[in-house]
C-alpha cells in the first residue's frame, strides 16, 4: 500500500463515489445509463491508472466501453458481458475500500494483483509474436511477446516478458488497427520495429515479474529503445514446460475476481492439424479446431470485419504444412482456447493476427489530424 496521505484521501473519496454511482445505476436499471453515469467511470479509471490500480483500471474500461454501447443502442452491446465487469468493478472498489479503512496491507495489496516493478539496466529480446485486440470506435492494442536473448540481473536467458502498447480510437476514426504500428513513442520508436526479425535492445526500463514465471515491460520517459541484429535461430526459444503449467491449474484457487485469460500461457504446437472453422452466429464468431497428440483446442475469431484478416490468415494455415506454432492458450468453460499468433515456417516468422495490407503514412498522418 505504497500511498502518501493525499493520494490515499482521494482514493478513498473515489472509491465511496464509484460504489454508489454502481449501486445507484443498479437500483434504477439499464434505462438510466447516460453520459453523465459513463463520464464519472472514465474519470474514476483515469485516476486509478494514474495511482497504478491496473485491475481495477483494466475492469473499468471495460465496464466503461460496454456502457457506451448501451447509451447508443449498439447492436454489439453485450448485457452478460456489461453485467460481469459491472459486477467485478464494485466487487474490487468494496475490497479496497474496505482494506484501506482497516489499513489492512496484505488484502489491499492483493486486490490490485500488481507485482512490483524493478529496474533493469539494459535487456536484450528475441520477439516472438504479437496479439492484436481491436475495439471499434475504442481502442487499438496489441501485446508484443518476447524472450530474453541473455541473463539481465536475476532473470535467466530465455525470460518470458511481455510488452503492450494501447492506441485510443475516436469514433470517427476509420483507421486499420496496423498503422498504429507506425506510430512514434515518446522514446523515438515505433511499435512496428518489433516485427522486423531484429532482436530489441531497451534501457533504463522497468520490469515486474509475476508468479507464473512471466514478467511485464515498462518503459519510462528515460528509456531508449533501439533494434538490434537479427535473430537467425529462434528454435532456442520454441518451448514450453507443460509441468509447469499443469503445476499451476492445480495450485490455483479461484477468487471473484478472475478472468479466464488470467491463467494464460504461451506455449508451441508443433505436430497440429486444423480443421474446417465452425460458425458461432449467436457469438458472432468463428471457432478454429486445432488437434494435436489427441488434445483438441479451439481458436476463436470475430466472425466480423474486425477478424476478416485473422480469418484469412488461419484459412491460409489449414494449407500448410506443420511448422512451430507459436500462441496463447487460457481455459473457459472446461475448454482449451487457443489464440495462435505466429506460425515458424522456412520464411521465418509469420504474425497471424496482423494484416498484411500496406499502410499509407500520409494517410495515416491525415487521418489523424497531426
């Protein structure tokens, strides 16, 4: 509970408002949602992502981009969805509340689920995938997945760390979610220089590592980021320790507080086959059978123009022969969800969920209103 006393009277504020706000809107119903309701969630997100309460910040936007769906009468507003990260918002802003009243640490410190950062001189990564998650008229975002090319303080060779970038829609914009790619950061790169088979080399950064052996980049105003030599062999790093994982689904106790992605891991199929997608027209989406060594796992794409790339790419994949598949596998409802990302052929890597459409800059730039 790293706080000082006016961030923590103004938590608190925050918090008692927020709660209320909730309950109010529960009492009355769906009908009273508006801009005004909608406004305060925004607010209170942007202050719990400024104090680092990345949950319950995650949870609000979440929350916050449903609830603007249901003011426009969007036909993808979603009543489970809204009513879950509804339900999870308060359920977090009560918890912490509550903890920061009975100055009760440990509890507080476990409702934010936010490991402490360190500092890290210098890192060197290998980049082996990315994952793109597009919300219309919201936000773009993609999450890089990387491996550490050598040992950095107390972390080994062969690290797993992740780093994200999110990009905010407006909605107007009619933008392809990839020309963010070009966009540059505050440290004079852009996210683009990641998939271009180069190790990265990054300084002065900040990383937090988890209980799943995982770790998350941050970079900070100090940071330098800069591309490397090319990464000729990423057979070194097309691994996965299934012990480990199975270790984990059976140590892990369920809280409220879960999401099913949360028990993500990143692992590689190698001798797979894909079979003929499955429409899922009440979900809007498509569902993917992969097999391998008898385990079936199902990959899940948007069955709209969001996921028209995407559903090319796995298409083209059924035509392939087996290579490395690199992904991400999380369990939902006694399922094995799989999100391929990249595919190892003798090209080297190929990103499946990037489309591979040119972007005009000049376009892009004016599009943008720089």
């Amino acid at each position: 509970m790293n706080l000082n006393p006016n961030d923590r009277r103004k938590l608190e504020a925050m918090l008692a408002e927020l709660i209320a706000v909730i309950e109010n809107f529960l009492r009355t119903g769906l009908a009273t949602a508006s801009e005004s309701t909608r406004q305060t969630l925004n607010v209170t997100f942007q202050e719990a992502s400024r104090l680092r309460l990345l949950r319950l910040g995650s949870t609000l936007r979440l929350a916050n981009e449903e609830m603007g769906k249901l003011i426009k009468n969007d036909a993808d507003f979603s009543r489970s969805r809204f009513a879950f990260f509804l339900n999870r918002t308060w359920l977090l802003a009560r918890g912490l509340l509550k903890a920061l009243k009975a100055n009760d640490e440990p509890a507080f410190d476990k409702l934010l689920w936010t490991p402490p950062s360190q500092p890290v001189p210098k890192i060197e990564v290998a980049v082996l995938g990315v994952a793109k998650k597009v919300v219309p008229r919201t936000f773009v975002a993609f999450d890089f997945r990387l491996r550490l090319v050598a040992g950095a303080g107390t972390m080994p060779q062969g690290q797993r760390i992740s780093w994200s970038c999110v990009f905010p829609l407006k909605p107007d914009q009619e933008i392809p979610a990839e020309a963010f790619l070009h966009l540059p950061h505050k440290q004079k790169f852009t996210a683009g220089q990641f998939l271009e088979g180069k190790t990265m080399v990054l300084e002065k950064v900040a990383v937090a590592r988890d209980e799943a052996g995982g770790a998350r980049l941050s970079l900070g105003d100090q940071s330098t980021v800069q591309t490397g030599k090319d990464v000729d062999d990423f057979a070194g790093y097309l691994s996965w320790d299934v012990a480990r994982a199975l270790e984990r689904i059976e140590k892990h106790e369920p809280t409220p507080f879960d999401l099913d992605v949360e028990m993500q891991e990143e692992i590689i199929l190698r001798d797979w086959a894909l079979g003929t997608p499955e429409p899922r027209e009440a979900d809007k989406q498509m569902w993917y059978p992969f097999t391998e060594s008898g385990v079936t796992l199902t990959g899940v794409v948007s069955a709209q123009d969001d996921g028209k790339s995407y559903r090319k790419a796995l298409d083209e994949l059924r035509k392939k022969k087996p290579a490395p598949l690199f992904g991400l596998l999380h369990y939902e409802k006694c399922r094995l969800m799989y999100q391929p990302l990249t595919w190892f052929g003798p090209k080297g890597p190929e990103h499946l969920m990037l489309s591979p459409d040119k972007v005009d800059r000049a376009t892009l730039l004016k599009a943008l209103k720089f």
